[in-house]
C-alpha cells in the first residue's frame, strides 16, 4: 500500500472511524462535573463519621489504589511484573557485572550522597502517599532513578561497589512482591481460621466483615491500614524492576 | 440531528486520536511505530477519563486537607476514580513498553529489520 | 432375550481383540468370529417370538435433556431381524473367510514380524468395530443412537480401505470417506430437522411429510450408490480388501434402504415416479457398466449399484409387496454378492493377484468348486431358481406393478424387469471369459484353501434355505 | 457458609500468584526441579480448589459474590462464582495441570524454564480472574496479565526466528484488541458512571443506584460501544477477519502453549464476551445492543467457514490444529449469536469439549514434532507404526476433534445445530454453512489421520515418557467419559445458560446479596 493510495485509505479510515465515535460522543455530557460514584469516593474516604466506609486514607486516589480497588491494583502490580520478566527473559544470561573500581575516594562519597538522598526522597513519597501526591509506583521510580544514576554517571562498574548485582535486585524485588501478596493473602488465612468473614486485601473493618487491620501506627500517626506497607512493597518490587530493565538493556552482550 | 456543543469538544479530540492511532496500529509496517501508535491510543483513553473525571471552578485535587469537612471536599475535589483508572493504564502501559520493546530487539537482532513487509517466515 | 447382548458382545471383544490380537497370530480372527456367531445365533434364536407377532424391546436410559430424551433402548421387529440375520452371518462368514485371505493380504503388504501380529489385531479389532456399526444401526430405537453406529461403519471402514486396500487405497479412501461423511451430514441434519419439527427423535415418529425427509432420501441414497451419487462406490469396493468388499458390497450400502423404509417413506411416497426413474436409471446404468467392466470387483461393485436400484424401486412402490421385497432383496444379495465377492477373492489368492477377466480363462477345469460358486453366485442374483434370488426379485416387481398408478409409471417398471436380462447378460459373460474358453497358459494356479470355501458354500446354502422357506421372511414382516 | 468453600476461587488465584514469583526465586537457587515440583503442586492444588468451588456453587450454597477487599460493587470489584464462571475455571484448572506435567519432560532440553512456569501461573491468574470477574476495568487488567504472559510464552524459544515473528504479531495484535477495549471502559464509565457489568444492565433498565446514580449520557451511543467491544474481543479470540495472528502465534508456541493458548485463552475470551453481552448489555432483550449478537453471528459463520477451507490446505500439522481452532470458534460464537437459551448451552459446552480435544491435539502434536523432528504433515507417515500408542490418543482426539459420536463433541455439536434450527427467522439457513465448515474439517482431519496410518514404520528421535502419555491420557479419558455420559455435560450447560441468561438474577446476585446500608 503506497503513494497516494495509502493516503487515501489513512483518511478514509480515520475519517470513518472518528465520525463513528464522534457519534457515541454526541449523547454525552458537558464536561465539567463529577460523578456520583467519585464524589462518594471523595466523601468517604476520610470521613470518621462513617468508618464502614472509609479507607483510612486522605488521599482518595491512594485509597482507591489499595483499598476499594486494591485488586485491580494487586494485577496492575503483576502486568509490571510480566513487563520486568520480558526483559530478563530475552536478555538474561549476559556477562554478570565485575568490578572494574578505580574511583576516587570523593566520587564515591559524592555517589553515595546523591544516592541515599534520591533513595530517602523515594521513601518518603512513597510514605506519605496517603497524605500528599505519591505512591509505590512513583517511589518506586524515583529509586529505580537512584541507581540509573549510577550507571550514567559512574559507569555499571560502580553498582558491585554498591553491592548491587541482578541477583539480588530479583531478590529485592521478590521479597517486595511478597510483601504484597502476604498482605493480600493474610485476610483470608484469618477467616480459614476463625471461620468469620473477611475478604482479601481487606483494609479496614467493616460491618459486614469485621476484619482490619491496624489504622494507626502507634497511637497517632495514621498508616492507612496495610495500605503503607503494600506501597512499600511495591516500592521495591518497582525500583528494582525498573533497574533491572535498565541494566539487562544497556548490557553488552557476551560473546558466546 | 445533535450538534456537538463547546463542553464536549475535547471528546472529538479524543475520537481524532484515537482513530488515528488505531489507524496505525492497524496499517503502518514499521513495527515501533506500531507500538507507539498502541501506546498512544492509551494516552488517548488516559485524557478520555481525566476530562470525564475533571471539575469546572475552584477544584481542588482529590487530597482531602486536613480539618475540612468530607461533604466540601467532595463538592469541590475532580474524581478519584478517573485519576486511579489513569494511573493504573499508565503502570500497564509501560509493562506492555517493556514485553513490545523486548520483542521487538529480538525481532532486529534475528531479522536485521523491524518493518512487518520484510518480516515473512510466516505466512500469517 | 435381552439385545443388549448384540451390542455388547463385539464391544467387549474390540480391547481384547486388540491388545491380545498380537499373540495369537492369523489366529485371531476364529476368535474375532464368535461376536457375529453369537449375533447370528441370538437372532436366529428370536425368530420364534417374531414369528408369534410380538416386537423384541430392551430398555435402558441415558441421556435426558431440554425434552431431548435419548433413551439407549433395543428393538427388533420384522425388518430389524432380517437384516440383523443377514449382518450377523455374512459377517461372520466373511470373518471367517478372511482368516487366510488376510494372511495372505498381509504378506502382500510386506509387514513382517512384530507388525504383521500387529496388523492382524488392527484388522480385526477394526472389523468388529465396523459390525457394530452396522448390527447397532439395524437394532436402534432413535436417531442420535443409530447416527452413532451409522458413523462407526463410516470410520470403520475407512481405516480398513485405508489400511488394507488395494491400489490407490489412501486416495481411494479418503473420497470414499468425503462421500459417506457428506451422506452422514445430510442424515444428521435431517434428524435434526425433524426434531425441530415433530419435538420427536424416536425412530418411529418419521411418519409424515416434511424437509427432513427429503434430507434423508438424499443422503441415504448417497449410500445405496444411486445413479449420479454413485462414484465413490466402484473405487472403494474394487480396491477394499475383498473380505471388506465382501461386506460392504451387499450389506452396508442396503443399510441406506433401511434408513429410508423406516424413516423417509413419506418423502418416496410423494417422489414415487421420479425415485422409480432413478432407480430404474441405475439398475441400468449399473447393469450397463459391469457388462462391459473387466476388472472382477469392479464388476460385482457396479452389479451392487445396480442392485440398489432394484431396491431403491421397490422402495419407490410404497406398497406393502414392494416393501416386502426390498427386505428379502437385501437378504438375497448380502448371501450371493458376499459370495461373488469370497470367491472373487480366492481366484484372487490362487492367481496372484490377477483380477481381469480377460485375463483369466478356462479355469472350470482347475478350480471346479470356484467356478460353481461364481456360476450359483450370478445365476442367484440374476433370479433363477433355487436361489433366493428369484423370489425376492419377483417380489419386488410384483410391488412395484401393484404400486404403479399410471402408464408412465407402468413402462418404468416393465423397463426395470426386463432389465433383469443385464444381470445375466454380465453374469453369463464374466463366467464365460473366466471359467470356459481357451485356458492360459501363462497363469499360475495355486490350490484353493478349503477354509475359505466353507463360508462361501454357508452363504449359498443360507441362499437356498431362504428360497424354500420364503415365510421366513414374510411372516416376521407380518405376511 | 464455610469459609474454605466461599474463599476456594480466591485461593486458587492467590496461589497461582505467589507460584509466578517463588517460581523464580526457586529457579534462582535451588535448580529445575524444585521449580518443577513447586508447579506442580500449586497446579494441583488449584484442581482442588475449583473443585471445591464447584462443589459449593452446584450442591451446597449456590452461586455467590465474593466482594474483593470488602467492597460491595460498585464501589469495588465484585467476583461472581456461578454456574457459569465455576466449571470453566475447574476446566482451566485441569489443563493447566496436564500441561504442566507435559511439559516436565517437554521442555528438558530448553534453558530458563523459571520464567516459563512464572509466566504460566500468570497466565492462570488472569483466567480465573476474567471468568470470575464482575467488573468492566478488572477485565481489562486481567486481560493484559493474560494477554502479555500468553505473548511472552510464543516465543520462549527465544532463538528460533519464526517464533519471535508470530510474537511480536501477537504481541501488536492483542495489545491493540486490549487497548480498543480500554477505550470502551472510557465510554461506559463517562455513560454509567460505574464499571460493574451489574449495574449496567440494571442502568440500562432504568435502576438508579445509590452510590453512582443513572445514567450520564444518551444510551444511542450503545451500539458503538457494544461493536468496539465485539471488535476487541474478536481480534483477541481470533474470529475472521482478524484471525491471521493465531495460526502463527499457536504454530510456534511450544507445544504445551499452544495447547492452552489454543483450548483456553481464546474461549476464555469468548466467555468474558458472553459475559459483558449477555449481563451487562442485556443483549438478549435491549434493541440497542443486539448488534453485538449479530455481529457475533455474522463473525462467526465467516470464522467457521474460512477457518475450514484454509485447513483444507495447510501442510504443517500445528497450523492445521490452529485453524481447527478458528472453525470451532466460529460455531461457538454464532451459538452465542443465536442467543437462545439452547444456542448459548450449546456454545458453552463446545468452549469445554473443545478445550479439551484441542489441548490434547496440540500436546500430541508435540510428541509427533519431538519424534520426527518436523513440523511438516508428510513427514508424519508411518508413525502410527513407530508410536502406535501415541497414534490411538491422536486418533481418538481427531475423532472428537471433527464430531464423532458419541465423543463429547458431537454433543454440542448436534446442540449447536439444534439451537440454529430452533431459532427461527433467518436462522436455520445457518445450518449450511455450518455444515460446510463441519465437513471440510473433517476432511482435513481425515487427510491428517491417513498420513499418520500409511506408509511403512519409520524411525523416530525419541519416544514419549511416560509423564507425557498420562497427561495426554488424562485428557482424552475427559473427551471419551464426557462423551458416553453427555446427561452431565449437558446439565452443566444449561445451568450456565441459565444463569448467563437471568440478567435480572445476576444483578440481584451482585448488588443486593451483601447486606448493607448505603452511607
């Protein structure tokens, strides 16, 4: 399909296709309003009037992510995951990194700064998700930008220094998934056991299903039930899959 | 007949973009422009959900500040929910970036061509 | 008498035959033998019953499902019986014949040792899968059961074409295949019409006008080889190994005439003129073709074609003689062509192969007993006494001029008998050019095996019991 | 209500979940075979499980709503455990068990097979998850978890050029299907302001419902939104005119992949299809999303009849099976199309018959590859000397394959025809057509058998291990007992039909079940 026969069968298509959807466009709304079912979102997801609905969370959209849609987010989490395996499957069994060392002793330090500064602020994000903007995903990328850093800016010869190998970056990344799916896993284990109900990745304890876990983190400081430690998780889990990505795709590949 | 008013002009962006894409998708050879013509028509959908999910006037992220009371926030915060389908498509995106991008290296390295005309051991 | 026995007898003999087959050598086929024997028995043994007017009934249940109540029950009245008769013994006549002739079928096809054994338990296994197939369909009350064993035969018969043909046998049988298969889907989806309509899949509900059983008339006559739907036949029945031949020549393609007696007579009724044109095209047509044929079994293939439309004309009559006939027809011609068929095959074995006529000559002299068998053999079908064939011959032209309304109709038939000359004409010049004239020197003659004489002889005795004892047939039909 | 039999779906997932990761942290440290055993105890396990939820949903407790997190929908996701969704499941459950033994000895020769059983359990998951689904946006991620570990495992044999190619075409062409059907979720949710498939329906019905109100838009756009999600669903089950991805993709999987790609991830499709028409857009009574049915109907005689004439001439025995595949699917979606509660029985029993004789067909196929180390049909000839075990399975699983009573699939087979004829109107002339592509298939079925039975004993590399043979036998013994005693399937079908079909009792069962007051 060349020249001006192509051409002719683009703008024809898309011409169909757009007026097509244009059509179902035409009975919808104006835009500007929200719907019935976010705005409920909105009002219960903090609200201590009415704990059978809430999430523990202030931020809606965190909330959503791990508590009233949590599964979805629980596979959204695995599709990553399918995403990390296509790149080590096709480009695992390189040459594992040795260390090629020589730098000075200020470079290092420097690299070590930079990095535990990038790391903390990925903790953080990741932390205070139910509070402000943020989640495992972002944290998760921003530490996985931690040790792409490195290798841009210190060559892959520095990260055994850091004791990173892609062994135990899968490890890391293993453990974090784990976390998650511990997490999932732990309301149903309780209802095999006590025989009550209780429903997986449940948060909060709700009238119908007495089992929640713990809203507050000692006394005060709000921890949005697992909400924090699954982000955490994911944190790992993502960060670890990004830098995996990178190392496998920016590898030279053995001659053999 | 219906004649589509100002409010719902983004929507006839969104079918341009999308058709476009699928257009691509569907009839480009090259199979990295295939794949971002894929990962287009997400962000099609992504700006499908967050104009379906935004809020005329003084609104405010959905992050309720604290000591304000659920009933304003809800009136005046956009939808969670667009943003949560948004962000969910976004993590799926970049998994389906990664399997496409992976296969298709490999598909170079074997074929020393990425364009689908080129590509025919198989007979389809 | 419980018919359970009849199905299930050759069901349980199949593993057996075929995981033991191997250590018994040519031997197994005695032991393949005993399922038709025992069918052969048990329906002798119900003639009484039938003879005193009552219907032979087993029940059991099975499916039950949107109303689509399948039961897996059992019945033999008086078609059932006749042609469960005919099905048992010629197949085990024939199981018995092919003993050596398989022996000898298998040297040919150059298997040794371990697969020779192998072979032997195939075929057999195979065999009583196929005479399940057809006892099964003959005694089924409704249409999925008889579909079932209709498909039986079909696949049964195939991968004997298949495995143990003659020539172009994997071509040969995947036409032949197509053709039944095709046949089977027209029949399928006629049952599947009529249960639509009539909410009914008994095999006794088939009794009034719709779609389906002009369904049925089409592809039931793909199996009876009616003119112009007969092409598959010639090929398979030639180059089927004889024994097969044997079976399928006579009795299985008649089992389409029972498919229309039983389930499509409305549908004949309404066709009656234009289904005896076509017969008596085919009888012709058949009758023309073996005249002028060469080859043995495509010879006695094209006879059978011709035969079926001796049946398909009876069928057409719509009378109770007509119907009456078509019975006894299938009855005669599964005893003389099963033995045109052995005895094809033993001048087969004898003469290494050779299979022309014109190359064959003299041979009354060497083989005495061959060449009575094939003279009794066309003498029978061509409807001379004391062969069955004369009654059951009459009787069908007797219903078809009782059911012949208008002169048309009149001159079909009349044209039908006096084309019973064709059948003699073939038969008188295939015995001709093979048994008497100048003897060839250039042929080999072994000696016939006495075991594969005895059944040929059974069946012309079972010819001639059915030519003294017609009530045998006509009192169970309810003469 | 015992927890064990309510939480028995939900384990099954969540256990197939934690084999994909430890799969590769046994795979890291401890060698192949704990990674192996590790499958195959998970695997059996999730038999177990389905089994159980069977159990409960046909005789104890009926079928019920497993609310995820605690959510009652719409606020999360609601898994629904019918009479539809629970046998498919147990279905997908037995393959996966049969071919993870098969592949035990399968794949000896092949490095990484960490990755391949992480992947396989993936797959799994997303499975139960469509099946089990009530939500439009769960499908989609699920239908992405399915979709990209089906697309990594084509080609695992990651250095065999063909492979990578079907891949990469797969890979485009579902993730383009999964995309179009990502925009149809934006359509419904700026429509209905909700993605449970239940209060669709109930919307469309004019149900106001206390957490997301009516309807936002006007419901004349339904029919594109219904022919955007017929036309995703179609390029990801393969129906003609978008086929030309799966005769390569099921080609040049490793054969224990193409058996599930070929008898499950395709139906599984076909069933979320089912679902999303028949309960979420009351397809059977609403004017405006009938179209879907007819498109199905119109797909699907397309699908059956190509999909047979190109079997006719192929010449590698997988893409023969492949198209096998695209004929079947066409039948079972034009039983869908009919929409009666006959066709769509008859539908879902062929998506199980089938299952089952393609999975076999594929996994006998690879035993024919391995032991003569060609693709190609000829060179098939005389192996039924050299492997006649191997041969009778092959051959029984043809015979079913192409409708041979009184093997299961001459069951919904003859149901299929039934529903056509049975549906008035235009209908029964569909009944041609159908016919057609049975008998192609059969002949093309019937070639294959003549090959695999002519010529004289040849030599083979290897012979099938015994893992192998039971796994196969596993299978075929399902096709064969099902079909002597269809009284079970066929009561299996028309419960699901029954309650696919109640679109009022599945919106009852979804949002009324839990009890609660709204806020």
């Amino acid at each position: 399909m060349s020249g001006w026969r192509g051409s002719l069968l683009g703008v024809l298509f898309v011409a169909s296709m757009s007026s097509i959807l244009v059509y179902a466009f035409l009975g919808y709304p104006e835009l500007g309003f929200v719907r019935p079912l976010g705005e409920f979102y909105l009002f219960n997801t903090y609200n201590f009037e009415n704990q059978d609905w809430w999430s523990a969370s202030p931020n809606a959209v965190t909330g959503l992510l791990w508590d009233y849609r949590g599964y979805d987010t629980l596979y959204e989490t695995m599709v990553f995951y399918v995403g990390i395996v296509a790149v080590a499957m096709f480009f695992e069994g390189h040459a594992k990194l040795t260390k090629t060392g020589g730098m000075t002793v200020i470079v290092r330090a420097t690299a070590r700064m930079v990095f535990v500064f990038i790391l903390t602020s990925a903790f953080a994000i990741t932390i205070f998700s139910i509070k402000t903007p943020g989640g495992g995903f972002q944290g998760g990328s921003i530490m996985a930008i931690a040790y792409i850093a490195i290798i841009v800016a210190l060559s892959k010869g520095f990260l055994p220094e850091m004791n990173i190998d892609l062994e135990k970056a899968h490890i890391a990344k293993i453990i974090g998934l784990a976390l998650i799916a511990g997490l999932t896993i732990v309301p149903v284990v309780y209802s095999l056991a006590s025989g009550s109900v209780a429903y997986a990745l449940q948060n909060q304890p709700k009238a119908w299903a007495p089992f929640g876990y713990p809203t507050y983190l000692g006394l005060t400081s709000l921890s949005g039930g697992l909400i924090i430690p699954i982000q955490l998780g994911e944190m790992v889990h993502v960060g670890m899959g990004f830098t995996i990505m990178f190392l496998l795709l920016t590898m030279k590949e053995r001659e053999d | 007949m219906m004649i589509a008013t100002a409010g719902q002009l983004p929507y006839i962006l969104v079918a341009i973009m999308a058709s476009i894409c699928i257009y691509a998708a569907l009839f480009k050879s090259n199979l990295f422009k295939k794949m971002l013509a894929i990962f287009l028509l997400t962000d099609a959908v992504n700006l499908l959900f967050i104009i379906q999910g935004y809020r005329l006037g003084n609104s405010i992220p959905p992050i309720i500040p604290p000591g304000m009371d659920p009933s304003d926030f809800a009136s005046i915060a956009v939808d969670p929910l667009a943003h949560y389908f948004v962000v969910t498509a976004v993590v799926i995106g970049l998994a389906e970036v990664a399997t496409l991008t992976a296969l298709i290296i490999y598909t170079y390295k074997h074929y020393g061509t990425i364009e689908t005309k080129k590509i025919k051991e198989l007979r389809g | 008498m419980n018919l359970f026995y009849l199905v299930l007898i050759p069901l349980l003999s199949i593993p057996i035959i075929y995981f033991t087959g191997a250590r018994l050598n040519g031997k197994v086929g005695y032991a393949a033998a005993i399922a038709p024997l025992a069918g052969a028995a048990q329906t002798a043994l119900l003639y009484p019953s039938l003879l005193a007017g009552e219907k032979v009934v087993s029940e059991i249940g099975w499916i039950n499902y949107l109303g689509l109540d399948i039961n897996f029950n059992l019945s033999i009245d008086g078609i059932s019986l006749i042609y469960a008769l005919s099905i048992s013994s010629v197949s085990a006549a024939v199981c018995l014949y092919s003993v050596k002739y398989m022996d000898h079928r298998i040297s040919e096809l150059g298997l040794e040792g371990q697969e020779r054994m192998r072979a032997f338990s195939r075929f057999y296994a195979v065999y009583l899968v196929f005479y399940l197939g057809m006892i099964g369909a003959v005694i089924s009350t409704n249409v999925i059961q008889f579909y079932i064993f209709y498909e039986l035969i079909l696949i049964s018969t195939w991968l004997l074409i298949h495995m143990f043909g003659y020539g172009e046998k994997e071509r040969i049988a995947l036409v032949y295949f197509i053709w039944t298969h095709i046949s089977g889907m027209l029949v399928l989806i006629g049952f599947v019409y009529h249960y639509m309509e009539s909410g009914s899949i008994s095999i006794e509900s088939f009794q009034g006008l719709s779609v389906a059983s002009y369904l049925l008339v089409a592809g039931f006559c793909v199996k009876m080889a009616a003119f112009g739907l007969h092409t598959w036949l010639p090929l398979a029945h030639g180059e089927a190994p004889t024994p097969i031949s044997a079976l399928l020549s006579p009795v299985t393609i008649g089992i389409g005439a029972y498919g229309i007696l039983r389930m499509a007579l409305p549908a004949v009724a309404d066709l009656s003129i234009w289904i005896a044109l076509w017969a008596l095209v085919t009888i012709v047509y058949g009758g023309l073709v073996a005249l002028t044929e060469d080859d043995m079994k495509r010879l006695l293939a094209y006879s059978s074609i011709s035969h079926m439309g001796y049946m398909l004309l009876g069928i057409a009559s719509i009378t109770y003689v007509g119907s009456v006939g078509v019975v006894y027809h299938y009855l005669t011609h599964a005893f003389l062509k099963a033995v045109l068929f052995m005895t094809a095959g033993v001048l087969m074995m004898q003469l290494h192969g050779v299979r022309r006529v014109s190359m064959m000559g003299g041979l009354a002299a060497k083989t005495p007993v061959a060449a009575f068998f094939l003279a009794s053999g066309f003498l029978g079908l061509a409807g001379f006494p004391p062969f069955s064939g004369f009654n059951s011959k009459l009787i069908i032209l007797t219903g078809a001029f009782l059911g012949a309304g208008d002169p048309t109709y009149l001159a079909i038939v009349a044209g039908a008998a006096f084309s019973s000359i064709l059948t003699i004409a073939y038969g008188a010049e295939a015995i001709r050019k093979s048994m008497f004239g100048p003897a060839r020197d250039d042929l080999k003659m072994e000696k016939a095996e006495v075991t594969m004489l005895i059944p040929i002889a059974a069946m012309l005795i079972l010819s001639l019991v059915f030519f003294f004892l017609p009530w045998l047939v006509w009192v169970p039909l309810g003469g | 209500m015992n927890p064990l039999l309510v939480q028995a779906p939900i384990l099954a997932m969540l256990l197939t979940l934690l084999g994909s990761f430890l799969c590769v942290l046994l795979g890291m440290f401890a060698g192949r075979r704990s990674v192996e055993l590790l499958s195959g105890v998970l695997t059996a396990a999730t038999i177990l499980l389905s089994s159980l939820a069977l159990i409960n949903v046909y005789l104890l407790d009926g079928p019920y709503v497993y609310f995820m997190g605690g959510w009652p929908p719409p606020v999360g996701i609601p898994y629904v455990i019918d009479r539809f969704s629970a046998p498919l499941s147990l279905v997908v459950s037995v393959i996966f068990f049969a071919t993870m033994v098969y592949s035990v000895r399968y794949l000896e020769k092949d490095r990484d097979v960490k990755w391949y059983y992480s992947l396989r359990f993936l797959m799994q998951t997303g499975m139960y998850g469509l099946l089990f689904t009530g939500d439009m946006f769960h499908i989609f991620v699920m239908l992405e978890l399915m979709g990209l570990s089906a697309i990594l495992l084509v080609p695992f044999r990651k250095e065999v050029k063909a492979s990578v190619e079907a891949g990469i075409k797969y890979g485009i062409y579902d993730i383009l299907a999964i995309t179009i059907y990502y925009l149809s979720t934006a359509m419904i949710f700026g429509m209905f302001g909700s993605m449970t498939i239940a209060e669709i329906s109930a919307k469309l019905g004019g149900y106001v419902s206390p957490f997301s109100g009516g309807i936002f838009a006007d419901p004349s756009a339904l029919p594109v939104i219904v022919a955007l999600i017929v036309w995703s669903f179609a390029i990801g089950a393969a129906i003609v005119p978008q086929h030309f991805w799966l005769p390569d993709a099921h080609s040049m999987a490793p054969s224990s992949i193409s058996a599930i790609l070929s008898g499950l991830l395709v139906q599984v499709n076909i069933a979320v299809l089912a679902r999303i028409l028949f309960d979420g857009f009351a397809a059977g009574s609403l004017p405006g999303s009938a179209v879907g049915l007819q498109l199905l109907v119109i797909l699907g005689i397309a699908s059956s009849v190509v999909g047979a004439a190109f079997m006719l001439v192929q010449s590698d025995i997988k893409r023969l099976i492949a198209y096998s595949t695209i004929t079947n699917l066409g039948l079972i979606t034009i039983g869908l199309g009919v929409g009666t509660p006959l066709g769509v029985s008859a539908a879902y029993l062929h998506i199980i018959n089938h299952a089952f004789v393609k999975a076999s067909l594929f996994m006998i196929a690879g035993v024919f590859i391995h032991a003569t180390g060609s693709r190609e049909i000829g060179a098939l000839r005389g192996i039924s000397k050299a492997l006649p075990g191997t041969s009778l399975l092959y051959t029984l699983g043809t015979l079913a394959a192409i409708g041979f009573p009184p093997l299961s699939m001459f069951w919904s087979k003859l149901l299929l025809l039934l529903s056509v004829l049975s549906a008035g109107g235009v209908y029964p002339y569909l009944v041609l057509p159908m016919v057609v592509s049975i008998v192609f298939e059969s002949i093309a079925q019937i070639r294959l058998l003549a090959i695999i039975y002519s010529g004289e004993k040849r030599a083979v590399n290897c012979r099938p291990s015994l893992p192998v043979i039971l796994s196969i036998g596993i299978m075929i013994s399902i096709i064969v007992v099902t079909g002597l005693m269809p009284n079970l399937l066929f009561e299996f079908g028309r419960l699901a039909a029954e309650d696919l079909l109640n679109v009022s009792g599945y919106v009852d069962l979804v949002l009324k079940s839990l009890n609660y007051t709204a806020p």
